[in-house]
C-alpha cells in the first residue's frame, strides 16, 4: 500500500470498529450536519417533482415494448445528463412485447350487465367470439382442490380472495390461473387484489407454470367478486362472456439508464439506486414506479447541487421491465460479471413516495444481529427529524434481486402504504396521488442513505 493507503486504512479501522458498537456512534455524529444539509435543501425544493409531473402527464404508462416507454427511456436518457451524471449509458435489453387489446365481461344471466375488467398481464386471449361459461366461486386454493375437476372443468374460475396483504393475495393473481387450468378451468378472474376499490379493478402479471393449460385470466372488482359469489351462494347460475384479445408480439428492444456521481477515493466500488423505468399500460404509472425512479434522480441531483463528493461511486440506475419479466434486474446483473462484489450496496424504491418511514435490509429474519445491520440503524439515526429512522430486516426488491443473489447488499426505501394498493396497477395511479412533502422526504431519505453507504469507511458488505 502506499503510504496515504496506508493511513486511510487505519482511520477506517479506528472509524468502523467503533461506530457499529453503538446506535447512536460515530457515524451518526459524524455526517449529522451533511444529513441535516440535505433533508433541509430536500424538503424545501419546491421543483423537485417537476419530472415526475412531466414523466406522467407528457409520457404516460409504460409497458414494456410500447412507444411510450421509448419515449421514457429517450427522456430518461436527457435528464440524467441534464443533472449532472456521469457515464450516462442505455444497456439494451430484450423485453417482452404483450399487448392488452380489446377486453370484455359480460354477464348474461342471472342479469345482463357489463363488468369492469383488467386482463392480467402475460395473459393469453380468448377466441374472437370470446368465451361463455358458467362461475364457479372459491375464496382459496384449498376449495378449490376440494371443488375438484368434476365441478371445475368447462366452467370460469371465479378467486374471490379477500385481501390479507399484498404478499399473501398476490399468489391467487400470479399462480391461480395455472391451478384453475390444471382442473380444466376454461379461464379465471380474480378479485382484484387491494383492499379498497370504487368498482376499479387492478391489474398485474401472472405466471403460467410448465405441463398446465395457458387459459386466460382477468382481474375483477371487489364490487363484482362479491356480487358474483353473493349469487352463487343462493344458488343462482352466473353466466359470462369472457372476452380479451391479449397476445404477445416479437421481443422489443429497451434499456436499462445508468448514471454515475463518481467516487472520489474508490470509484470502482458502487452503490446503486433506483426503481423500474416501466409500468402496467394503465394510469400514468406515478407511484408504481415513477415515484421510485424520480426519487433516486433528484437524490443524486441535491448530492450534486450540495457539491458533496462520495468516496464511492453514487449509481443512479432505471431497470426496464419489472412489471411483466424482469428482464432489466438479470441484464444489469449478467453485465457487471466478476465486478459485481464491487457493488458494496443496491437500494431500490418501488413502494411508492408516500410518507418513507425508512428502510429494510436483506438479512434473514432470524439470523444473529450483523455488523453491517447496526451500520444502517445508525444511518438510520440521521433521518429521525423526518421520521424515517425505521431499520428493519427484510428488504430490497426484485429489480436488485439478481445482484442480492450474487452477495451484494439490498436494500429496500420503506413507506407508509397507507394507500399505495387502492391504486396500485390501475388507471388511478396519477400524479395526482404523490404528495408534495413525502416526495420530497422520501428524496432527503434516499440521499441520505446513498451518500453515507457511498461515503464511510466501511463497505457494508464488509461488516459481518
């Protein structure tokens, strides 16, 4: 080593076998005033949600494969620059092409009546003349195994599921349809998967498995779910016509954005941020996940503007292709290669920008306290005057899921949800639902957290 190596070494042995003994140690002391700097000049930026603003209500959704997330990417691709990143680069990624089309429900007895409807994403369609069939009602997958294939099969699979959570209810929307085909279901709907609806249903990807039927799915309203299972109940037949002109077209051509603050002392050891460029091909995508993307750009743009200066490289990326394949999340991680154990950190916001409460770490939840878990509770400290101070385990996201895989620590921005999933996957996720002031904490929260994991002495995989 050379001799400032040398020296800067032991500083970080002085620096980091103290700072993690304690919550409230060296670490929290020593970035309070940065902190402070950038949650103040965060939480009075009155521009910083002007590109959200101009992402939803100028560009719109984003599916995979569709002009509008090309235009995305373009402006994407403008504003990293505009801000002051650099080594701005577009990764190609092969994504996905589905295409929604035309879609309908109809009920034809025991009343006639149109029914609000999404096709769940990757679903396949119906025949033109769509298909008409009788309901069965089930509330699980166990009675659903006891229905059977006798009184499943030529029928519509009906999963009125209330919601218990999103990680709980989302396995009827991801693998029902597949469970439903296997005992001869000739397509599904399910209950939207939220907890509070105004007759609007919410979409979402499903995955058919290998050896089972691919039948075509939608998702429905609380409203109709219950309607429908009401019916059956009392012992009514519901009849419907199910039809959806869902398909796939040839793989497209997108990116993954990348940008960089680089590091002053190490700037081949990185920290990454980000979220997913894309969205469903409903709403304006604002939350899911324009929210997570907007954030980490003006997180890195106020590091910029402070003149703060990591010794580790800051990496602001935009995965593609999150919502129906996370073809963005493997490419990433399949070109970093070997140099993947140079990311010390990836952070990913994809829960919306309502109030942040903190973050969570990919640690297991039974698992002996770690070094680098009290690094992040005293990080954590630093965000107490917004009230995201919360260090929990379990975190990250399935944009960084692949770089977990290879070692590298997650991390997930953590926020109220106090109603992300009224309008999660639906038309009503619009600009209209990002609150000013937990957008600008959520970018004070993110910046925080990326320009300390970017700054210490420590890497954080290093802490055990």
């Amino acid at each position: 080593m050379a001799r400032v190596e040398i020296a800067r070494f032991l500083i970080a042995v002085l620096f980091s076998t103290s700072f993690i003994q304690a919550a409230d140690g060296p670490v929290t002391s020593h970035y309070a005033e940065t902190a402070k700097r950038i949650i103040e000049a965060a939480t009075t930026d009155s521009h910083s949600l002007d590109r959200l603003e101009f992402l939803c209500d100028r560009i719109g959704n984003r599916l995979s494969g569709s002009t509008s997330l090309d235009r995305a990417v373009a402006w994407g691709f403008d504003e990293m620059k505009r801000v002051g990143l650099e080594n701005v680069r577009a990764q190609s990624v092969k994504v996905p092409h589905w295409v929604r089309g035309e879609e309908s429900l109809l009920a034809l007895s025991p009343l006639e009546r149109n029914l609000p409807i999404l096709g769940l994403g990757n679903s396949v369609g119906t025949p033109p003349q769509g298909i008409a069939a009788d309901v069965v009602v089930v509330s699980n997958f166990d009675e659903l195994t006891a229905l059977g294939a006798a009184k499943v099969r030529g029928n519509i699979v009906l999963f009125d599921a209330p919601f218990q959570g999103y990680g709980r209810t989302v396995s009827y929307r991801v693998s029902g349809p597949s469970r439903a085909a296997a005992l001869g279901a000739v397509a599904v709907l399910v209950r939207s998967i939220t907890p509070v609806s105004l007759r609007t249903p919410h979409t979402g990807t499903l995955v058919y498995q290998p050896g089972s039927p691919q039948i075509p799915a939608a998702a429905v309203t609380i409203e109709d779910a219950e309607w429908m299972h009401r019916l059956v109940l009392r012992g009514n037949t519901v009849k419907l016509r199910l039809k959806m002109a869902a398909h796939f077209e040839p793989e497209a051509t997108s990116a993954n954005l990348i940008g960089d603050i680089p590091g002053s002392e190490m700037p081949d050891e990185i920290v990454a941020m980000g979220g997913h460029i894309d969205s469903w091909d409903v709403g304006q995508g604002a939350q899911d996940d324009g929210s997570g993307i907007m954030v980490s750009l003006e997180a890195a743009a106020l590091i910029k503007r402070l003149g703060l200066k990591p010794r580790r490289t800051i990496r602001v990326v935009f995965w593609v292709n999150e919502e129906n394949g996370g073809a963005g999340g493997r490419a990433y991680r399949a070109m970093l290669g070997d140099s993947v154990k140079n990311h010390v950190a990836a952070i990913e916001m994809d829960d919306g920008a309502e109030k942040p409460l903190g973050f969570g770490y990919g640690e297991a939840e039974h698992s002996p306290p770690s070094r680098a878990m009290e690094a992040l509770r005293e990080i954590g400290n630093l965000l107490t005057p917004i009230g995201a101070n919360q260090i929990q385990r379990g975190g990250g996201g399935s944009d960084i899921e692949p770089l977990m895989e290879a070692g590298v620590p997650g991390i997930g921005q953590i926020s109220s949800g106090a109603h992300y999933f009224d309008w999660h996957h639906t038309e009503a996720d619009t600009f209209d639902k990002v609150n000013p002031q937990d957008f600008r904490e959520s970018v004070a929260s993110m910046a925080v957290m990326s320009f300390v994991l970017a700054d210490m002495p420590d890497r954080l995989n290093d802490l055990k």
